[in-house]
C-alpha cells in the first residue's frame, strides 16, 4: 500500500529522533511492499523563526491531507525563560491538536523485561505494568478563558468541559478497555471541581452500554501515588487535559527511562504520534538522545491509523531486541557503551533486514 505521512520534526532533538523513525519505518516499507510518502513541514521555534507562526497554513495543509503525521517534539528554552513572548512554540502545537480535531491523546506505559531494573521503582512494584492513559487533548482549562486583571495583578484561567467532550473521548477509553483488560478508570476531582462532578455523571450513564468492562472512579491525587505504588493494578485511565499531562510525565519513569514512551494523538480523521519526552535542548545535535519513543510511536502509527499489525509488531520486536543486546544510547548505558542515537537505529534497520 501507499502512505502519504507528515513529517513534523520540530525542535531540539525533534529531527535527530525522527530521522531514525523515518529510517526504520522505511525499511519496514521495503520489506512488506509498501510506499512511504514523506512530506516534512514546519512547526515550533522553527516555523516561528521562518514564518513567524509556529503551526502555519502550510503545514496544517500537510497534515490534513496526509494519512498520518509523525511529530517530534516542540519548545526551545528561549521561550520559557520569556514569560512576555508573545508567539511561542507550544501554541503551534495546541492549535495543531485543535486544528486536526486530536481530541484523545493515547499515551501507554509498559515496561521492557531487559531494563525492568533501570526504573527507579522497585522490580516487584512494576512487574507486569501494562497501562494505558486516554487524555483528553483539546479542551479543559488548555483551551479555556484566560487572562489579567486588576492591572495585570490578577490572573485567571478557566476550565470547561462538554458532556458531548466527555462522551466521545470517554467513547474511546471503553473502547480500548474493551480490547485490553476490561478495566476503566476515570480519573478526577470530582470532591471539588465541577467539571469533575460532569465527567463522572457522564460516565455512570454511560456504563450500561459497555456492561463488560469495569469502571472506577479515582481522585487525581490518589492515582498520583497509587502509580507509583502500584501500577500494574490499572488498565486504562480516563482523565481531562490537565491532569493527564501531569501524570503520564509520572507514568513514563516507570519503564526507566522518559525516552522510550511513544504516543497517538487521534480524532476523527488523521492521526498523530509523538514521542512523549520534549525537546530535549541540551541534547540538540550531539547525536546522544535516544530515538525509541519515536520509533515506536511509528510503530503504533502502522498499527492504528495503516491497521499493519505485523509491521508494528516488528518494529516492536527489534526494539525490544536492541534493548536485550545493549544496542542503546547512554540514558539507558549505565556505564557500559553508549551508542549514537543514528547507530541504534542503523542497528534496528539491520535487524528488521535480517528478520
Ligand atoms: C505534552 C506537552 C504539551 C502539553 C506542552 C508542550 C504544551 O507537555 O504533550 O504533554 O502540555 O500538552
Ligand atoms: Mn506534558
């Protein structure tokens, strides 16, 4: 089959990680038959030094009519450090989420049995940890009303949600609970917020539809230490925006390094998959930071928006491979050879050739 994928490299180490997806997915290409259609666009500090627009016409253009986007990363600290600037880097990427209709962020935690000691978490808190956060992307107090006041002495931002919001991401979540363990939390403040108190209503009503899979109701900050205690007791977890991002940053340290998680970002039409970790600054262009999370993130792009599972399964399998043979960068090293972000994935082209 024939693909058409946008390429978003962004910041910081955002080309350096997905030129290894890139290479990879091409020699899974070559050896099922199928044709890669690259198309690369602007976004982040890098369009906005180019064009002044951080998620420009063009490059939404370029996504809309691809068949799936693959995003590096985004930010540079020259926009943090600048609470005043008024064009910054991470706009691009929250009016892409919005632009592209990306409503459900799918970011999984798992963990490699050969780096299970790498975590920082004890082996018998995390053995067996298979998660997976539904977040929703395009709403919450991310999108809400904000502003001063008083002078600029007062600031606001606010946090609205939909039923209809809820019920369709929600949708998603019972879906995938469906086709995994059968378990669904939702994750809230339902003790305090309003917004909360919807997403829990909307989910009891919606229940009896998905009688087969079990769901939980969990406070924000009981889930925040009971991940950690005992993640392997979750399945799926429901939150809104805010407190997704919070806790799939918590989430990907179990598997020992922030560098591995990949991620989707889906909706109605095409997709998007990233890496979770950021940009990276202090890595950029030194050929160190380690590729994986992109390079899965490309698996799961053949697998939800081609349906290829054979092919993500591969791209899967020489990863883990690369893992069990130390073939890997020096987040994961430990003192034994660290090799350059492009030799991994020389060596995962190498083996996808062999297998
Ligand atoms: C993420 C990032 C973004 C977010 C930032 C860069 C706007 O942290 O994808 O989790 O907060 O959603
Ligand atoms: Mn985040």
């Amino acid at each position: 089959m024939n693909y058409t994928i946008a390429l978003l490299a962004g910041d910081g180490i955002g080309p350096e990680v997905t030129a290894e997806a890139v290479k990879v997915s091409n020699a899974i290409a070559k050896k099922f038959d199928h044709e890669l259609n690259w198309k690369s666009a602007l976004t982040g500090a890098a369009a906005i030094d180019a064009v002044g627009d951080p998620y420009p016409p063009e490059t939404h253009e370029v996504c809309a009519s691809a068949d799936a986007v693959l995003f590096g990363a985004i930010g540079l600290p020259r926009f943090d450090n600048d609470p005043s600037a008024k064009v910054r880097p991470e706009q691009g990427l929250l009016r892409m989420r919005k632009q592209l209709g990306l409503f459900a962020n799918v970011r999984p935690t798992f963990v490699f049995p050969s780096l299970i000691d790498k975590s920082p978490l004890k082996r018998d808190r995390i053995e067996g940890t298979d998660l997976v956060f539904v977040r929703e992307l395009t709403g919450g107090i991310y999108f809400g009303e904000r502003g001063r006041q008083d002078e600029g002495e007062t600031a606001y931002d606010t946090c609205t949600y939909t039923r209809e919001e809820i019920k369709r991401l929600a949708r998603k979540g019972f879906e995938l609970a469906r086709s995994r363990r059968k378990a669904l939390c939702l994750v809230d403040k339902a003790n305090v917020l309003e917004t909360s108190r919807l997403w829990r209503e909307t989910l009891q009503g919606m229940e009896a539809e998905y009688p087969d899979v079990k769901v939980t109701y969990e406070l924000v900050d009981a889930v925040a230490m009971r991940l950690i205690q005992w993640p392997s007791a979750y399945d799926v977890l429901i939150t809104e925006n805010l407190f997704g991002d919070i806790l799939t940053d918590e989430a990907s340290v179990i598997s020992g390094s922030m560098g591995l998680m990949p991620s989707a970002s889906i909706g109605s039409e095409v997709a998007l998959y990233e890496p979770i970790h950021g940009s990276f600054p202090q890595a950029t262009g030194k050929n160190i930071a380690n590729p994986l999370a992109t390079v899965l993130s490309a698996a799961m792009m053949f697998e939800m928006s081609f349906h290829l599972k054979e092919e993500a399964e591969l791209i899967r399998s020489v990863v883990n491979q690369s893992l069990a043979d130390g073939v890997v960068t020096e987040d994961l090293a430990d003192g034994a050879k660290a090799y350059k972000t492009s030799e991994v994935g020389d060596y995962l082209v190498s083996l996808i050739e062999k297998a």
